[in-house]
C-alpha cells in the first residue's frame, strides 16, 4: 500500500507571458510536506519565472495557487502566505551590517523578540558552519561565506518552503561541494519543503525526492531521481539527463519483453515492447557501457557486446568519456585507472558492452 503523503502546495493553470511569447504554462504541479523538489531544464526553461510565480513574486500573475488547500489571495492572503515562505536568490544580496545582522533580518521583520532572534540566529550559524563569522562585516566574506549566511538568513525564519533559485551556480568547485554537502542533511529535518532550480543534474540526483523537468516553460516530466534518469519521457529529456547515446532504429523482432533493433546495420537488444517494424530510439547512459579490449562476447551476461574503435578520450575530473564508433557513434565514463589499464586512446579497437536493460526504449 503506497505511503499517503499530503499536498503542502499546488499550482494550477499557472500562465505567463512576455511581450507576446509564452514564458510559462503549467497546467498542475503539486508538492509534497517535507519532500525536496528540484525543478530542472536549460537556461530559458522557465525555472526561475515559475519559482517566483510559487513565492508569490510576480505581479499580476494568472491561475491559481493553494497553500494547504486554501487559495492564495482568496481564502489566504497573498502576506500570511509569504510570511510562510522564504526565497534565495541566484546572486547573494546581503545587507552592508554584519553577520549577525544579516541572519537577524527576516525575523525584525516579523517582529520576533530579542530572545527568539538570539536563539535562532545562533542555531543557523551552527548550522551552516559560520558561528566564528557572526560579528564579522559581510564586506569581508568571501563567496562561499556570503552563500552559507544567505541561507542561514532564509532558514532562520523557519520557513513552511524554501525557494533556492540556483543557489551554487556562482560557487568554485570547493565550496560548492561543501554546501551541497550540508544541504543534502539539513534539508531532510522535519517541517522543512524545499523547491529548487538548477540546471545542474547532479544537484537535482543529490538532493531531491522528485524531479521535475522543464522547457519552453512548461514541464515536460516529473518523476523520482530514477524515473527521470533512467526513464526519461523524450529525447530530449535523455539528451539532458545525460544519456549521451541516443539511437534512432527500427524494431525487427519483439518477444517475451525483449525486442531486437536494427541501428545502422547492429542489432542491439533492448528491454521493451514494440512490434516489428516499428521506429523507435534507444537511449544508454554512459556509466551503463563496460569497454573492454577484448571482446567478452562468450564470457558475459550482457546481451550487447559491439565493437568498435576509439575516436576521443576525454577527461572529466573523476572520470573519461570515451567516445566509440561502432558503425554508431556511443560514449562510456570510466576511470583514470581503466584508461591506463586498457590503454585507451584515439584509434585503439575496443568492445563496448551493456545489458538489455541499459537500454531505455522511447517510441517515435
């Protein structure tokens, strides 16, 4: 029996417009108490535009928006509303006083006694790890330190949501991982929604419950971390989850769950059903190819053993992409240590491998 989880916020028939061109169109979007939605997609998807339409930011704004299913500006007012909410912002805006100040602001605003104010400014200095900052002038911070007090300020007024309107886009690679880090404990307390936007997948993988995926502002798929990456409702959102082989092909035999297709003259078999004849395209993650510079054909389980040779090896930090043609162009990430191993380079024949269920089948 699936667990009952109940609505917080839903958006509907949210609609806006700029100078003629649809900039947002999302018929429904419900959250959940205490989950974390990341809300994904290039830049110009809308995520921005329909974080502020959530936070009440925008003026003027079309369809409706219940808080714990009453209506903002009908059954709630659009204030008691915002006084729920709290937002952060892309850039740090933080006011020329100190530290403390700063964390302190959002609750003189809601006229909290002195004591309160203490109690909770110090709880959120500990929290984001800038307690030794707190009489410190926010002249003096660097980038990464502005980052934590900014969100120390927002969680301080102990918000029902958070907005985090991609809140580490600006940060060095360092300080990014230390705050995501910390982000990925302190937003799973209880009493605590988080919506956020960012354009980075590996954030949205790291910290969410569900992802929501936009473009042209509207969304296109929302789902669980797993649903999204590994089932993606399009080409185009498997190209931008990261599903770096994508193949167009022709179904020549179907049965018992798994089919057969023809990509350029391979047969490559996938876990799905379609009927012969039938276009579809195929979609493999890159961390879901095994290369070897053998062929494993007779030695593994994996139905799809290819060969190929090497035509770009490329590093990225962690790990290489290795791009292959195999009469079809696919790429694999594997490590430092397997390139040296298997001495991968440009123009070194090598065998692709991965299992019918890698696969993930999407039909034209």
């Amino acid at each position: 029996m699936a667990e009952e989880r109940n609505t917080i916020l839903e958006a509907r028939n949210i609609h806006a417009e700029n100078r003629g061109a649809v900039t947002l169109d999302v018929q429904n979007l419900t959250v959940f108490n205490d989950e974390v939605l990341s809300i994904i997609g290039p830049n110009g998807a809308g995520k921005t535009t329909l974080l502020q339409r959530l936070a009440m930011l925008q003026r003027k704004p079309r369809g409706n928006l219940l808080f714990r299913g009453k209506r903002v500006g009908a059954d709630i007012s659009a204030t008691e509303y915002r006084r729920s909410v709290t937002m952060v912002f892309q850039e740090t805006l933080l006011f020329d006083t100190s530290v403390f100040e700063n964390v302190a602001s959002g609750l003189r605003f809601r006229h909290a006694g002195k004591d309160e104010i203490e109690k909770a400014v110090s709880e959120n200095l500990e929290l984001f790890g800038v307690t030794h900052l707190r009489e410190r002038s926010v002249r003096t911070l660097s980038g990464g330190e502005a980052r934590r007090v900014s969100l120390a300020r927002s969680f301080a007024v102990r918000p029902e949501i958070i907005f985090l309107d991609e809140p580490f886009s600006a940060l060095d690679p360092p300080t990014h991982e230390s705050i995501v880090a910390d982000l990925s404990h302190i937003l799973r307390r209880p009493g605590m929604t988080t919506i956020f936007a960012t354009h980075d997948q590996s954030e949205a993988l790291r910290l969410s419950d569900r992802i929501c995926v936009m473009d042209k502002g509207r969304i296109l798929q929302l789902g669980t971390p797993d649903e999204i990456m590994n089932h993606p409702a399009s080409e185009f959102i498997a190209s931008f989850v990261g599903a770096e082989t994508i193949l167009p092909g022709t179904v020549t035999d179907g049965n018992a769950g798994t089919i057969s297709v023809n990509v350029d003259g391979q047969n490559v078999m996938a876990v799905g059903e379609a009927t012969a004849g039938q276009n579809v395209v195929l979609c493999v993650r890159p961390e879901r190819i095994t290369l070897s510079v053998e062929s494993r054909r007779d030695a593994t389980s994996e139905r799809n053993v290819l060969a190929g040779t090497v035509v770009d090896v490329t590093s990225l930090g962690l790990y290489y992409r290795v791009t292959v043609d195999c009469g079809f162009i696919l790429s694999a990430y594997i490590t430092p240590g397997s390139v040296k191993k298997l001495g991968i380079e440009r123009g070194k024949k090598v065998y692709p491998s991965f299992k019918a269920t890698a696969v993930h089948v999407l039909k034209r």
